[in-house]
C-alpha cells in the first residue's frame, strides 16, 4: 500500500466574506493571537506525518511565500539582541519545506486541488483547507491517514453540524457505520435549507486516492458556478469506496468573521503568556457593553 506523505493546502480563494481586509491580504495570513492561521495548518500536516506540501496561491497572495521564506535581516537582528526565543518563532516557519503553484483564476475549490495534480502523480494524497484550523488530541489528518490505511479508500473528514447550519456545508447521506466511520450513498454540496441528508459536515480535512482527478479533470461547474471538489468526490464514490469519518477535536471555521473572532478569543484565553488578562478584558468589555445597553 502507498503511504499518504504528500499534501495540498488549497489558498487561493477570493475570501470575499472578509473584504476589504482581504483586497490585499490573504485571509490565510490572518493571524490568530500570533500566527497566521495557514501556519497551524501546516503544523498539523507535518505533525500528520506529511512530508511534502503544496500550497496552491493566487493572485495577492504572496506574503503566503514571504512567511514560509528566510528573512535574514530579521533573524540578523534578533540574533544580535539575542532574542532567541523569537528566532526560534520565525525559523520555523522557514525551516519548513513547501513547494508552491498558482491557481489563475478562483475557479473553486475543485478546481485548487486539480491545479496540483503534476505535484501529486500516482499517490494518495491529504487536502487541508486554508482557512480551517483543527485542534485535536491526534492531528485531524493523522486520524483521516489512520483510515486511509486501515481502508485503502478515500476519506472525508466530518463532524456534525446544527440541522440549520447544513446548507453551508458540503453533506453526506450515510449508509452504514462502524465507529466514528460512515460508508455514504451521497454527498451534496451545500443543501438547500431542509433538505440535507444528515447532519454530517464535510469539514476541510481529506484523503484521496489518485482517482478523484480523473474527475477534476472534467472542469464540472456545480454550486455557486464553481467547479467543486465535493461533484468530485460524489462521482469518485460510484467507481470506490469513499468514507466518512467523524473527527474527534475542535474544528475552527476562521474563513468568516465571527468564527474568525471566536478562535482568537479562545486561543487567547488559552494563551500562557495572556490568558489571564484576556479573560479580565472580555469580562470588562462585556460589563461596559451592559452598562450601555
Ligand atoms: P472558501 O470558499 O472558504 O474560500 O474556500 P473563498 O472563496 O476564498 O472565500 P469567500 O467565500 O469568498 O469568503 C475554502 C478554501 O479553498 C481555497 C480558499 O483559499 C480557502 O482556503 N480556494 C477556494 C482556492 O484555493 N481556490 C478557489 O477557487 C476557491
């Protein structure tokens, strides 16, 4: 069996719910407390066990390649004031070893995935989505991989999601469960309010055999006239098996503002150095909004 050591981080997206502060900067570089979210994204493929990375970018999008490339004058000059504790910091992010392709144009998020298929060949292959960060007790993908090699199939990352949330998400229809994994009769991009399937969301975190790009490759246009990666997947499980698995950890949806909010608040909260006076700020802020009201 081929093991899962190449992943895609598809960037390249518009992220038009965040304008204007996205006309010229990536939504990727958003930083939560400290990092920028595609950093974590990162940690937690390398921590998965992932050894080469491509992040599909676009237009805009080149402080993407500048966080993830050396800086001398700036390790030069935390090295002469011996601030080693920030050197470490920065190093890592250009210690990491990423490959990058573009995407022309924001085609949709099938269409990202496609653009790294040279990079990819004839192997499975992990997507983590750009702008959702996963906190877990074993890396989202490493639990994605585990299925991966027990199943030899494709995987979908879920986790269960409010009935009324559904038609922002892509939607599996389960047939049968083991555990945590589902087998699926269908997925369905983005339901119409009422009508989903399940309540199972697909959640940015996946494992693919080569195949789904003979279905890429077709250039389908589906849902929000975007070719999508969840057309893909739905046609690749009537040629094999694609399951479902239900992901154990904290999924952090930092592509619209209020998620993106909330994961700052709590990764601050659960921050060493500043937690305990994030916590007093919220209470005071909170306090003075009531005293408004
Ligand atoms: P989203 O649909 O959340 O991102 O895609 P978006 O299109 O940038 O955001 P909005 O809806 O306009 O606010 C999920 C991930 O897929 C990438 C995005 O960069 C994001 O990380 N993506 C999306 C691409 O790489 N290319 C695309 O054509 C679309």
């Amino acid at each position: 069996m081929k093991t899962v050591k190449k992943a895609i981080i598809p960037a390249a997206g518009l992220g038009t719910r965040f304008l204007p502060v996205t006309k010229a900067m990536p939504k990727e570089m958003l930083p939560i407390v400290d990092k920028p979210t595609i950093q974590y994204i990162v940690e937690e493929a390398i921590e998965s066990g992932i050894e080469d990375i491509i992040i599909v970018t676009g237009k805009g999008k080149r402080a993407i390649e500048d966080h993830f490339d050396h800086n001398v004058e700036l390790e030069e000059t935390l090295m002469k004031k011996e601030k080693y504790d920030l050197l470490e910091k920065v190093n890592y992010a250009s210690n990491v070893d990423l490959h990058f392709i573009r995407q022309k144009e924001p085609q949709g998020l099938g269409h990202a995935v496609w653009c790294a298929r040279k990079f990819i060949g004839d192997e499975p292959f992990a997507v983590l989505l750009g702008d959702d960060i996963v906190k877990a007790e074993t890396p989202g993908l490493r639990q994605l991989i585990e299925q991966y090699e027990e199943t030899e199939s494709s995987v979908v990352g879920v986790q269960q999601v409010p009935k009324e949330e559904t038609h922002r998400y892509g939607i599996v229809d389960p047939s049968t469960m083991e555990g945590r994994r589902y087998q699926v009769k269908d997925f369905v991009e983005k339901p119409k309010p009422g009508t989903a399937p399940s309540n199972l969301a697909i959640m940015g975190r996946y494992v693919f055999t080569p195949e789904i790009f003979h279905y890429l490759e077709k250039h389908q246009i589906g849902a929000g006239g975007e070719i999508q990666l969840t057309d893909a997947i739905q046609q690749l499980n009537d040629l094999q098996k694609v399951y479902a698995y239900d992901f154990e950890g904290k999924r952090y949806d930092v592509g619209e503002k209020l998620g993106f909010i909330r994961t700052n608040l709590e990764f601050a909260l659960q921050n060493e150095e500043i937690g305990e006076q994030v916590a007093e700020l919220v209470n005071q802020l909170a306090a003075e909004q009531k005293v408004r009201s």
